[in-house]
C-alpha cells in the first residue's frame, strides 16, 4: 500500500500550483477528485500542443485524477459538493483569498462542520498581508520574488527562468504542508490549514542570494550559468555542444586541472576558491582554451574518470532518453483515454521502500468524466469525513 492510501482529496484548483501539489499527493497513493467548472473545466484543458484534441499540458498533470463539474453557486451541484467534503481527508484550492469565504466553503466554516479536514490554500501572496487580494501568476512572483534578478546573462536582461518555478515550488510546499497536517491530524485528531503563497515559496529557494545580500549589503545579480560563489561551477563549450564543471572545492579543482590537463593548480590566482571567483572569466578562457578541442563525450568521459560532477547540457528530447532517468521509472507513458493516444509524463521523484514503483499513468480525465463513478462512491459510503 501506498502512505497516502485512503486519503481522499477533494481538487478543487486550476492550471499548475494546486494540480501539481495534488499530483504529489496522487503519487502517495491518494485519490484525487477534481472538481472542475461546468463546460470549460479546468484553464490547461485548453492549453496546446492537443492530440487528437486532448491537451498535452493537461493531461501530464491531471493523469490518474477523477473528474466531476459542479457549479458551486448552483443549489444542486452544491448539495453534491456538500457531501463530497464530508467524505473527503482533503481540500485544495487556489482561488484568491476570500472567494471560497464568499461561497459558504471557508476555512473557519468546514472546520466547524468537519473538524478532520485538511484545508490546502495556493494563492500568489497568501491569505495575508496588504497584498493578499492582488492577483498573480509565475512570471509575476519570479519577479518580485527576486529570481528573476539572478536569472540571465551578466549583462543582459533579467530573465524568466524556463519552468514555472513559481507554481511548482509553491505546489511542493502545499503538499509538504498537507501531509504534515495529515500527520498532526493522526495525534490532534482535528485537521488544520495550509496556506502557502507563490511570492513566500521563491523567497525560500532562493540560499545564496539571500545570504550575499543580507551580509554585504549589495544584492546579487545575474551571473549567466556561473554560480556566484564557487568557481569553476559554470557551463563550458566543447568542439560540439556545451557540458558542466561543477568543481566544489580545492581538491576537485586540483584533479580538474590534472584531468583537462591545465598547470593552474598552485596559481595564486587560482589556488583558492575566493581567488577562482575573483578571476572567474580568465579562469574560463584558460579552460576553453582547452575544451574546444574535443567534443561533449570526450570531456565528460574524462572528468567522470577523475570522479569530477559534469554533464552535457542536454535539450528535452535527450532528457527523455537518458539511461539514468529511464532506470528509475522518471518517463511513464500515460494510457490513452477512449482509444485515443497516450502521452508521455514525468514518473515520481519520490522513490520509497514501501511506495511501489508504477510502469505508467492511467489516463486524464474527461470533463466530468467520473461523476456516475463519484456519486456511486458517494452513495456507498456513510457521510463522516
């Protein structure tokens, strides 16, 4: 059995923060219903690149999950929800602050009526603070968040990094939040709140920047591929494409310099960490120097060798080819829906003991696609959650 099998979650969020908190969740074992606006459903349905009218986006994300639509301001369709959270372990949202308040559904409300409840909040800003009802996206918070600020070539433009790290670190955090609170409810027997903001989450990653600004004083700003504060950890250019020197201290920077091979080791303007990052792009001249006289496989074949961390820069259809990522089970195909094609999706990063490893992803759901299956479940079942 899976940790999170019986767990019930009850899906009510949209595009990437929330799904992806719940497909976290999914892969733990628990079952996630989505509830989903009447007609147009959730935003990614929507989003291309479509197979045979089926969106890729949406169903990498919302595979193995159920669907029933409900309109929650609908007096039926809110009797069906009514019974839904009364059997559910769960709850998640990602509307702004106020607005489930506004439909009867807050926090303070559900937990009167069904004390076991976990409450799971993803919003841009949080459900506090003088920005609380400003509305938000990824690029935004990247933005504000001060990762945009880092994120580019040294004198070019701030740059928005290439996944949505915005939504995803947040839906990391929610779900982080939620078996934590799953846990706590094992002990205090009440469920409890998780509110998580988008802005608060790209604060949190954010190691170096906050320490070079909080002890110096000077904000840090972009670097390219390069790391701030150790060197050589950048990209570097071979005969045929580019790899990585991920060099992390003196003694790696030694065996660098014996495997490329380069006499820099005991140069003063090298011996050192500081001393490297202080003359970090002659430090990259002298290396291309030598790396663009072989290719890709030729370096990082001779630096794994000397037991350096390197790799190639690889493009996406590389990635989904990689023996490594095939090995542990990180690309599943997704089974088709009503015959139609299959898609490819990321497996689960969280390899456990007692977690069994899937081969593959059942199918997105259709538009309220599960809604017989659901209210037969819920007919079943004894109301009580």
């Amino acid at each position: 059995m899976a940790p999170l099998t019986g767990i019930t979650v009850l899906d009510l969020t949209h595009v990437l923060a929330g799904p992806y908190c719940s497909h976290t969740l999914l892969d733990l074992g628990a079952r996630v219903i989505k509830v989903e606006r009447p007609v147009v459903g959730d935003d990614t349905r929507a989003f291309p690149p479509f197979v045979a009218g089926q969106s890729a986006y949406f169903a990498t994300l919302n595979a193995g999950k159920q669907s029933i639509a409900l309109d929650l301001k609908a007096e039926a369709d809110r009797a069906v929800f009514a019974r839904l959270i009364a059997r559910a372990d769960v709850l998640l949202e990602n509307y702004r602050p106020g607005v489930m308040d506004r439909l009867g559904y807050g926090f303070e409300v559900l937990h009167a009526r069904h004390p076991r409840l976990v409450y799971g909040a993803v919003s841009g800003f949080g459900h506090t603070g003088p920005d609380a009802q400003k509305p938000a996206y990824d690029m935004v918070v990247q933005a504000r968040g001060g990762v945009m600020s880092i994120t580019g070539e040294e004198n070019g433009p701030p740059v928005r990094v290439g996944a949505s790290i915005g939504d995803i670190v947040a839906g990391m955090f929610l779900a982080q939040g939620v078996v934590a609170a799953l846990y706590e409810r094992e002990r205090t027997g009440l469920g409890a709140k998780v509110d998580v903001a988008m802005l608060d989450s790209q604060l949190a990653i954010q190691e170096h920047a906050i320490a070079i600004a909080a002890a110096t004083g000077v904000p840090p700003g972009r670097t390219g591929a390069r790391h701030p504060t150790i060197t050589p950890f950048s990209t570097y250019r071979a005969s045929d494409g580019f790899f990585v020197i991920a060099a992390g201290n003196d003694d790696m920077f030694r065996r660098l310099c014996a495997a490329l091979p380069l006499t820099l080791a005991e140069d003063a303007r090298f011996a050192t960490n500081a001393a490297r990052c202080e003359n970090q792009a002659l430090l990259k001249r002298l290396i291309e120097a030598v790396t663009l006289g072989e290719t890709v496989d030729y370096w990082t074949a001779r630096l794994e060798a000397a037991s350096l961390p390197t790799a190639r820069v690889q493009d996406m259809g590389q990635v989904l080819k990689d023996p490594q990522l095939l090995a542990r089970a990180m690309v599943l195909p997704v089974a088709a829906r009503n015959g139609g094609p299959g898609f490819v999706a990321p497996g689960n990063p969280i390899k456990m003991s007692t977690l069994p490893e899937i081969a593959g992803r059942d199918p997105a759901p259709a538009l309220d696609g599960d809604r017989a299956a659901i209210l037969t479940w819920l007919d079943a079942g004894s109301d009580g959650g």
